[in-house]
C-alpha cells in the first residue's frame, strides 16, 4: 500500500516523464509513447514506470532504445524535480500491455 507521499512523488515523476517523452518523440512520426502508471518504492529510490507505446509492433525496439537512455531521461527528470526532490529515483521501464490484451478480449467476445 502506498501512502500518500509515495502516491504525490509518483504523479509529479509521471507528469514529468510524459512531457519529457512528448518532446523526444515529436521527431519520430507515427510513435506515441505514454506513461500509463508509476509506482515508487518506499524509500524513494526506484521508479517503475509502464509505458504505452503506439503502434505495439515496435513497443520493443522502442523500449530497448528507452532503456538505452536510461541515464540521460533521469538527468533531465533530474533537472525538472530538483527542487522538490530530495533523491532523483533509478528509472526502470516497462510495458504496459493492458491495452492489447483489451482488444484480445474484445475480439473475443465478437466471436
């Protein structure tokens, strides 16, 4: 159970990251990347964030080059938060594919 300092750091991060994905993906067209949930742990150290990424057909390759940056994404958060954070967390991304398996049902029930 998160408490509700744990739950305001995860929306500020998840705030920050969306707008820092909006930015390094304008120059990629026909890429949507979002941030769907972030979740802290409780002593502040690590972020887990999941990722959307449209179209899905690339949501790995994109994810490996996410991760690849990994360094320059908690610098830049860094430079956004750091005057209401303490501690700049360890960045660690995933997918979320709720999304997918959304249409999988769906295309289920249509059956």
């Amino acid at each position: 159970m998160e408490t509700t300092r744990q739950q305001k750091i995860s929306r500020l991060i998840q705030k920050e990251l969306s707008d820092i994905f909006l930015h390094q993906t304008k120059s990629m067209s026909g890429v949507l990347v979002s941030i769907t949930k972030t979740y802290i742990s409780p002593d502040m150290s690590v972020c887990r964030a999941y990722l959307s990424i449209f179209p899905s057909e690339k949501s790995q390759e994109i994810l490996a080059n996410i991760n690849a940056t990994t360094a320059q994404i908690r610098y830049e958060l860094g430079t956004r938060v750091r005057h209401q954070l303490r501690i700049i967390p360890e960045l660690k991304f995933f997918i979320d594919d709720s999304i997918d398996y959304l249409e999988h049902i769906d295309e289920l029930l249509k059956k």
